[in-house]
C-alpha cells in the first residue's frame, strides 16, 4: 500500500487529494496522519500528541486506488519538509508522500480553522481631504505681498528725494551722491573688519586635537565593552543542528549529489534519532529525483532486517521493495542483496502470520 496528498485543483486553493493505492475495498476512510519529525497526531486543531480519527470531506474507491477529499485543516499542516504516516482503521499504514500543494493563505485565508476573509485594508482615507486647510494658505499671499509693498513704498520717497535734488541742485546733487558713497563704502569696509575677529575663535580646535591625543583612563574608554559584546555575539553563534540543516538544504537549489553528501556521514550505527530524521529527508528528496544510491538507502530507512538507526521512520515492508527495486532498475548493485535478505525475512514473518508480508509476497516480482 502507497500514499500520496496533492492539490486539488477543481476545488482552490488549500484542498487536497489524498490518492492510496492498493488499499482494497473501504467501507469508512477514516483515517489518521502521523508526522515523523516529532511522533504527533494531526487533529482538528493541529499537531497533538493524543491519536485523532480524521474524516475526508469527500471520498471514492474505484477499486484500484482509495480517493479522499481533504480541507485546509489537513493541506495547511503539511509540506514536503517532513515525513508522515498515514493509517486507514482496519486496513493498515503506509508512508504519505508530499507532492504539489496550494496551501489556502496563498489566496488570501487563513489556513486551519479560517473564518470569514481578510477585510480589504480600508479606502476612507479618501475623507480626511480636508486636511490641507486652503484658508490657512490664503493668508500668506497678502503678507508675502506687503512685504514687498511696502519696501517699495519706504524706497519710493528716497528715490523721489534723489530726483528732485537732482533737478534743483545739479552739481550739488552729484557732490550728495559721492558723499554717500563714501560714506557706504566706509561702513562696508567698518563691517567686513568687525566681521574678521569672529573667526578668531577658530585656533581653540587644536585645544581640542590635544586632548584627544591624551591617554584616556579606563572609565573613559567605553567603545572597547561595545566592541567586546560584538566579538562575544559573533562568537556566540552556533553550526545549525543535522535536521535544521537538512532543511536550509532543502529550501534552495538541492541538487541530488550535495544532499546526498551531506546524508551519508549521518547513516551509522550511533546516530541519534535527529541525526537518522535528517538523513532520511536529504535522501528521499535525492531520491524522488532520481538519484539511485539514495533510493537504495531509502529502502534501508523501511527495511525491518536493516541493523542502521531510522529514526522516526517506522519499518515498511511494501516501501522498503518499493525503494529496493527502483534502485536496482537504476543499476544500484547493493540493491539485488537488500531485496533477496527483505524476501527471507518477509517469509518469516508470513510464518508468524503477518497479513502485510503474505500479501506482499504473494505480488513479489
């Protein structure tokens, strides 16, 4: 049995179809998901630790696979980050692959539990118009105005005074004018002079230069703490731990060779549950691009006879061949071995009476 959750274009965004193969007759699809990172339960309101028995809100079986219709509450809590299990009451589990989803935020709700749509922000500020107050401006022409005016009216008895001494005194008038010419020239000359001492001021800088080139004493000296808390928060930062690496990896490019480089050194005896997490996600997202060596270990991850830690991934018989025989149609020698040894233990299990390894066995090609 197989799994898969992809969008559910006829319905919008933040519907999904969940498609399980081989899952044979279903009379109720209640179902729970598991996720892997962490063990818990998806419920109606979110990730819990208790087990929740979920209800498609549509479903179909035309035999050959088992369609369930899914909402946001199911769509929103998922991506191709994480692994999950997915359980069918009475009939068994399997892993949920993660392909292309629409989550529901993308056109404007609100994910899990969205009531009613987000309000556009308002379009009243078209009212507070008023707020320029045109008659506050229309007192600033007239003053503008006056000013000028009345510059002009103070100058106009100068220049008439000036015409009129003109006309009656002639040589007196000209003997005026170079008088007050002087006599201007006189107060510029007095102005610039009083004007030179203000930048005498100007020699204290080097006062200034001085005591800043004198040793300051410890009290005084405060930059070298900032500078120190720089280098002790800089210091401070710590590598990202195996799982948060593997998804930094996972949101950029993620060609298949580096994630699988950086999975490989987690694959070992003594690794921890975090570690074997990590590893599985680089290399199942390496895998579903094709990459062979990944795929075969993938099927170690669900292998039941594979001595190597999995983490939170459960053993699968039906995923572990699944893995096992894409590799070795890819040329992956190991692969031919791993499925010979699956074989031998899926008889012994079918010997105790395990239903999933005689079905497994009696499809075995």
């Amino acid at each position: 049995m197989r799994a898969s959750i992809s969008a559910d274009t006829g319905r919008g965004p933040g519907n999904g179809i969940i498609e399980i193969f081989d899952a044979g007759d279903v009379s109720e699809p209640g179902f729970t998901l598991l996720r892997a990172s962490d063990g818990k339960c998806l419920g109606p309101r979110g990730w819990q630790e208790s087990e929740t028995l979920l209800t498609p809100d549509a479903w179909d079986n035309d035999g050959g696979s088992l369609r369930l219709a899914v909402g946001p509450a199911v769509v929103d809590e998922v991506d191709n980050l994480d692994a999950y299990r997915i359980s069918l009451r009475g009939v068994g589990s399997c892993a949920l692959a993660v392909k292309s989803l629409v989550y529901s935020n993308i056109a404007g709700g609100h994910g899990m539990g969205a009531g009613a749509p987000l309000t556009p922000p308002p379009v009243a500020p078209p009212a507070p118009e008023p707020e320029p107050e045109p008659v506050l401006e229309s007192p600033e022409p007239p003053l503008a105005f006056e000013e000028p005016q009345a510059s002009q009216q103070q100058e106009a008895p100068l220049e008439m005074a000036s015409k009129e001494e003109g006309k009656s005194g002639g040589k007196a008038g000209l003997v005026i004018l170079l008088v007050l010419a002087a006599i201007a020239a006189g107060v510029a000359a007095w102005w610039f002079m009083l004007r030179e001492p203000e930048k005498a001021p100007l020699p204290t800088l080097p006062a200034q230069t001085q005591n800043a080139d004198k040793p300051q004493s410890p009290d005084q000296a405060q930059p070298k703490p900032a500078d120190a808390g720089q280098q002790g928060a800089d210091a401070a930062k710590q590598p990202l731990s195996p799982l948060a690496s593997a998804r930094e990896q996972l949101r950029g490019q993620a060609l298949p060779d580096v994630s699988l480089a950086m999975a490989k050194p987690l694959r070992k005896a003594d690794a921890k549950p975090e570690e074997s997490d990590a590893a599985f996600l680089l290399l199942e997202d390496a895998a579903q691009k094709g990459d062979a060596e990944a795929m075969f270990l993938v099927g170690q991850f669900y292998d039941p006879a594979s001595t190597l830690p999995r983490g939170s991934i459960p053993a699968d018989l039906t995923q572990a061949k699944r893995w096992y025989d894409q590799a070795l149609q890819k040329g992956q020698p190991q692969a031919k071995a791993a499925l010979d040894t699956l074989k031998e233990h899926a008889r012994a299990l079918e010997a105790k009476g395990d239903a999933e390894a005689r079905s497994l066995l009696q499809n075995w090609q």
